[in-house]
C-alpha cells in the first residue's frame, strides 16, 4: 500500500473500527480527479450500520481527522472523499522513481518463490507458426512480470520432440530423403517430407506401420533412429534459436518431450497402482467421464506413450526439479480441454499442488488480406513476418531521421517492437488482428509510438544539458495535467502486480499508452525548457521520470528503448 493510501486508510479506521486490509479494499480511485484522489464508498458499511451510504457520508465526515498528506474530505453522495497534498504526492513520487531508477516497479513479494513458465514450445521439424510467436511473446511477458516482482522464473520450452510422427518422418526421410539430406537439410524440407509422406500413406497404408516401428525402436533408443532424430531437432532448433534472436526470447530450459521418456514408465506406473486407469479400446485411460471430460489417453495399443502422458511426467519432474508455487503454461485456447484433463489426472493422482498448474490461454493473429506474403501452403514464416518489420521501419527513418546514428540497430529495435506491443497490446483471449498500417504508425497505440515518446524526452534532456535533479519546489508541480501525470506514474508497481495477477501483459503495453497520453497532454499545456530556471528544474524531474518509466516498461515487455529514433 502507497504512503497516501495507508494515510486515508489510518484515519478511516479510526472512525469505522473496521480492520486496515478490509479498509484498504474498499478504497477507489475517483474517476475524475476534481472528486478527489481517492474515495471511500459507504455502502461498504450500510449493510451493518443499516443506514443510507449518504448519510454515512456526512456522519463520517464529522468525524474524521484527516492528518498529513491528506488536506481535505468531501462528502459527495455515498462517497467520502478524500484530497491529499499535491506537492507532497508529487515530491513523493518523483523521488521515489530518481531513486529507484530501473528497479522502480520491482517489488520482492515473489521472494524465495519459483514461477515455471512453459511458453512458445513449438513442435520440432515443422516451422515456427504465429501461434508460437503469440505464446513466446505473451510467455516471456508474463515472465518479466512475475521477475520484476522478486519470483525466481524458469522459462521452459517443451519442445515437441516426440511422437509417432517422428517414425514418420524417418520413414520418409529414408525412402525420400535423397542425397544432400545429412548436409543440407532444412526445415521446410522436413516439412514436405511430411507432406510426402501422408501423401504416400494414402496410396500404400503399409507405410503408417513402418513408421510405427521407428517410433517403437526410437523410444527404445535404437542408435540409427535416436541419430536420425537428433538430426532434424538440429535443423529445427538452428531455425529456432534464429527467431528467438531477433525477438530477444530467453529460455532457461530447452526441456522437451522426448526429455520425459524414460519417466513416463514410472509415471504410468503409478497412475495405475492407484488404480485410475483401465482399457478402452486397446488403449490405456483415465476415465474422465465424472468430471464431463472425454477420457485422457496414456497409452496407445501399441504401448506409445502420448502428449498427455508426457505433460503428467512432465508436471510431476517440474515440482520435484523446481518446487515451484506456480506453473502457467502459456498455450493457445484450443488446447483447453487437454490441459484441463492432464490438470485432473495430477488431481487424481493426489498431487496438493495440481490446482497450481494453470493454463493462461491466447487467441489467434489474424492477418488482415493481401497484407502479408506468404511463402509456401499459405502461411506466414515468422522469419519473414519480423524481417518484414525491421525492412519497413528502416524505411520509415530514412524518411524521417536519415541522419540518425546507429540506424540499422533503432531499425531492428523499433521493428521488432512494433510486433512485440501488437501482440502484447491486445487483451490475451482476443485475436490479434495483423495490419501493417496499424501496428507501424507512430501516432497510434503502437510499439513506435511509446518507444518515440520515450525517445522525444530523452532528447528533451540532452537539451537540458545538465543533471536532473530532486532538489527543486514541489510546490510548482501542482497544475491539473502535472498531477494527473505523477498519479499515473505512481501506480506502475500496481499495473505490474494487476498484470501477475492476470497473466496480462496487455495491462502494461495499455498503461504506457496512457503514460504517453498524460505525458503528451503535459507537454502540450506546460513548457518544459523555459527562462524560469526553478520551473524548468521542477518539469525536467517530472521528464526524467516519465522517460524512466517508459523504459521499465517497454523492458517488460521485452522491448528496447532507443534513445534517439
Ligand atoms: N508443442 C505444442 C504445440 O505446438 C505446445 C506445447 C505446450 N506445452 C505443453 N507443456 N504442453 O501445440
């Protein structure tokens, strides 16, 4: 709770006998600051006084005490309330971001806690595909979240590695693969063997049983099929690794499905000694039929394991690796049902901690028509998509700055970013809906724009010249727009807490639009560089501050933010 807030919270208890926490969660933020800065609904209290939240009003009114930095109470309707002092907010905040400089938002309520993070997880021998990007993006958001918050992270990249489609793909590999497939293989390549494939499969059925058998030999770790693995999930992560480059993606652990095939024995094991499962059809299940889910498949009659299975064995090595309070798998909304399944079967199988595992679901990136180029099968390679990016904003300063330092750098910075804060600007559950025009326009609520606000105040310092400083008269900083920017200053450590609690990075990449708003509205009704030397020292603080803020908030969202652009 800020310094203001406690103060309110203080004197209401004095007068409500009501308990600080309950009393603290009560308190509003009037939506006009003319009503006050913050507010106390009495209805909260009608109920057991069993009078009208208005006359409440009054009644506390009379009684109250305010003390400092609190200067005035109003009774308006069923609220009380309450102003505080504009120069010692504003000292307060400002101070406190000078201060803290790039820590400011961090907290360390998250100490001593771990946060596993399973996010992008792509499937190997296949290209990267946009849902991909939105769960790496969203992922790693949610990541620098729970971090600046103090949670020990683990971000996780399970990897689909395993599967019958590997004895797929080695059948094909053999009978197609043709010469140069050792040297000069690629993932598209590896991709239309699968096409090839089920292609043939359609013409000679024998084909699904070959590929069966280098499954079976696979998972028993014959060395030819363990070598012809092992060489498309090279292929596969070199492509991989290219993009989480560009986008500045990190995972601690590249710890995918084939890394649970020999716990899954086990893990069977036990799920059957508790006697959760029975035969269906050949099959191994779990009934799932009393909690109104479709039945979660173990094994298959040939005695293949499955992606189910390999999230249980998963989970369970997770907590026991990292004993983690958390895990969020940050997956698309399609996969609902299977998480919701395997979360079951860890209930099941009496796991306390299964009710920690939580699925932080995504829609999908649409592309607006005729806007992208798409090379093979129609769809949109990442690599293309983020080259793309970088190729029109480094048109874009050509125009617009073609004397900048460092252009190829701001370029990749900037377009980059664009793609980040189009993906991350959107509530999670909706779509994404991709257009150029949009999501590169430096006026609109873009990546460009918040980085270009930044960018414009720190050249309003290096105009300046001189070290910022806090010494200066708060009592300056008192206008309606210089308040109302501090005030959304000050609340970047809630946003990020709102953003954990929601798994919600687009809480950030929206509040900074606002900061740039407020910031423009500042600017636009109060010169900053002037002859009167105190006014100038009190703005270039409030500057200061706002730029530091844009910073740590772009750093969140795993964005740069280019000093000159
Ligand atoms: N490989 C899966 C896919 O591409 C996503 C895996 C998500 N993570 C997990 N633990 N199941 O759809």
């Amino acid at each position: 709770m800020d310094y203001f807030k406690k103060a309110i919270v203080l004197s209401l208890k004095e007068v409500t006998n009501l308990p600080e926490d309950e009393i603290a969660g009560f308190i509003e933020i009037p939506p006009d600051i003319k009503m006050g800065d913050y507010a106390f609904p009495c209805y909260s209290l009608s109920k057991t006084l069993k009078k009208s939240p208005a006359i409440i009003a009054t009644e506390l009114l009379s009684a109250i005490r305010p003390v400092a930095p609190v200067r005035e109470v109003k009774a308006l309707g069923p609220y009380l309330n309450f102003f505080i002092d504009k120069a010692i907010f504003s000292e307060n905040i400002s101070k406190k971001i000078f201060e803290e400089k790039d820590r400011y938002g961090c907290s360390a309520i998250g100490a001593g806690k771990t946060i596993v993070v399973d996010y992008s997880s792509p499937n190997i021998a296949k290209h990267l595909a946009v849902h991909h990007l939105r769960s790496a993006l969203i992922g790693s958001g949610v990541y620098n979240v729970y971090k600046t918050l103090g949670y020990k992270c683990v971000g996780i990249n399970h990897l689909g590695d395993w599967g019958t489609q590997f004895g797929q793909l080695i059948v094909a590999y053999k009978k197609w693969g043709g010469e140069n497939a050792h040297t000069s293989y690629t993932v598209t390549d590896l991709n239309d063997l699968y096409v090839k494939f089920h292609q043939e499969a359609e013409k000679n059925p024998g084909l699904e049983g070959e590929a069966r058998e280098w499954f079976k030999k696979l998972e028993a770790g014959d060395a030819e099929a363990r070598e012809l693995w092992q060489h498309f999930k090279d292929i596969s992560l070199k492509e991989f690794q290219k993009i989480y480059d560009m986008l500045g993606i990190h995972f601690d652990a590249f710890t995918g499905e084939s890394f649970y095939n020999t716990l899954v024995e086990d893990t069977v094991n036990r799920i059957k000694e508790k006697g959760l499962t029975r035969i269906s059809e050949e099959a191994l299940i779990i009934d799932l039929e009393p909690y109104n889910m479709p039945p979660c498949l173990l094994r298959k009659k040939d005695d293949a394991t499955l992606y189910a299975t390999r999230d249980i064995a998963a989970a369970e090595y997770r907590k026991k690796t990292y004993n983690f309070e958390r895990m969020i798998y940050v997956v698309g909304s399609e996969q609902k049902l299977h998480f919701r399944q395997v979360f079951k079967a860890l209930e099941l199988m009496g796991h306390d901690w299964a009710n920690h595992c939580i699925h932080v679901d995504f829609g999908l990136m649409k592309f607006k028509e005729g806007k992208m180029s798409t090379r093979k099968g129609n769809v949109v390679l990442l690599e293309d998509l983020l080259v793309e990016a970088v190729e029109r904003i480094r048109k874009i300063i050509e125009e617009k700055n073609p004397s900048l330092e460092n252009k190829e750098t701001v370029a990749h910075e900037v377009g980059i970013g664009a793609i980040i804060f189009a993906n991350l600007s959107t509530k999670r559950n909706k779509d994404v809906v991709f257009d150029w025009d949009a999501v590169l326009n430096f006026e609109g609520e873009t990546g460009p724009y918040v980085q270009y606000t930044h960018a414009r105040l720190c050249s309003i310092l290096r105009k300046y010249g001189k070290p910022v400083a806090t010494d200066i008269q708060y009592e300056l900083l008192k206008e309606e727009e210089t308040v109302i920017l501090v005030k959304i200053l000050s609340q970047f450590p809630l946003i990020i807490r709102k953003a954990s609690e929601a798994y919600e990075p687009s809480l950030i990449s929206n509040y900074l639009i606002d900061v740039c708003s407020s910031l423009n509205r500042f600017y636009n009704a109060h010169r900053v560089l002037s002859d009167d030397e105190e006014l100038t020292r009190a703005r270039i603080l409030l500057v200061d501050a706002t730029r530091q803020v844009i910073k740590n908030g772009l750093n969140i969202l795993g964005m740069h933010a280019p000093e000159r652009m």
